[in-house]
C-alpha cells in the first residue's frame, strides 16, 4: 500500500520560498489595474514570466506566443500529484466556466514540473478530464526548467531509482498572463473560483 501525504514541513517551505519571491508591496497610483490588485509583486509584474518553449500534447514545440492568445491562467503541477494539483486545476477550470458566463473568454493551462512521467500525452489526457479548453504542456527538464524559473515556481521532486511513484513539492500559484501585458497577476489556492474570476474580468476590463 502506498502512503501519500502533504507534510507540513513541505507547505512551509514552500511558502516561506514563495513568499520572498513574491512579496507583496501596495501598488503604485499609476498602475492601470492598481483597483484590481490586492498588492504587487516586489520589483514589478515584469520580474515574473516571459518567453518559453515547451511540448503539447501532440508533442509539437510551442511557444508563448502560440499559448497566450487570450487572458490565460497557468498552473504548475504534475499529473501523479494525489491532492493538490487536482483540486488547484478544478478551481481554475471552474474560474474559467465563470468567466464564460460573463461573456469572457479565456484558457486554462498546465505546466507540468515532472517531465520524468509527464510525457506530452498524459499531461494532455491530464488536462483534457479538467476542462475541455484546459492545454497540458511539458518538456525537456532544461525546458521545464527554464520557464519555472521565469515564474519563480518552486519545485523538487524526491526521487529514488527504485521509486516509480515519488511525490514534487511545489508552489501552488496560479499566474494570470494577458496578451500584450505578459503576467499581472497570481492566486493563490485558498482562492475561490467566483474570487478568481472576479479579479481575472477586472483585470481584462481595465485593459
């Protein structure tokens, strides 16, 4: 039988890593979203994303630019996660329908951090069961690594040659990327999706 658990130490660690990477400051009085935002990211929204290359589920190479077409909530998770990752996505999925409903349109997607199991069709299948507009990426570990990195997105995965079912410690934001304005925002996952998309249609509306 196989045990999984979040530990404790994992969630503070997480959020201690997080937390200095993206610490919150008031926004600025000229910032065009400042009555959207709760805060900023320390140094500006400009310090988080950027261009990236990555695998779909077809295994083509895409980019950014082929991804963002519209607002877009990323997420980074693996497909094995038991817990997290699975209600992170459903929240998102669900802030998307809500968005819909609002004559809003916009695309949920999934970044893989495990690109040991992940391949291109399993995080594809992965992200298909969430939503039907939801897009499954992954890549090299350099890739992956590269656009974690981009988004100061923390994990490590614990694994062992002889352990096929090893967990990923990893942050659990949630980044809102609009087209021609890159990231403006994260969410974190105590966040319901009413609140995501409430915030996500403030965003748009002040573009």
């Amino acid at each position: 039988m196989i045990k999984v658990f979040v530990s404790s130490a994992i969630i503070i660690l997480t959020g201690t890593i997080a937390g200095t990477w993206l610490a919150i400051i008031l926004a600025q009085p000229d910032d065009q979203f400042a009555r959207c935002r709760t805060g900023a990211v320390a140094g500006g929204t400009a310090q988080i994303g950027g261009p990236f290359e990555l695998l779909n589920s077809d295994g083509q190479l895409v980019t950014d630019d082929d991804i963002v077409l519209e607002p877009t909530l990323i997420y980074f998770g693996y497909t094995f996660c038991p817990d997290v990752c699975p209600l992170d996505t459903v929240r998102n999925a669900e802030a998307i329908d809500l968005l819909a409903q609002k004559g809003i349109s916009a695309t949920p997607v999934f970044i893989s951090i495990d690109p040991e199991r992940d391949t291109p069709e399993i995080v594809g299948d992965f992200a298909q069961n969430i939503h039907k507009k939801m897009i499954g990426l992954t890549g090299t570990p350099e890739q992956v690594k590269v656009v974690s990195q981009a988004f100061k997105a923390y994990f490590k995965a614990h694994q062992t040659n002889d352990d096929a079912f090893y967990l990923v410690d990893h942050s659990t934001f949630s980044y809102l990327i609009l087209p021609e304005y890159g990231f403006v925002e994260y969410f974190k996952r105590n966040l319901s999706p009413e609140i995501v998309a409430e915030t996500t249609a403030c965003f748009i509306e002040h573009t």
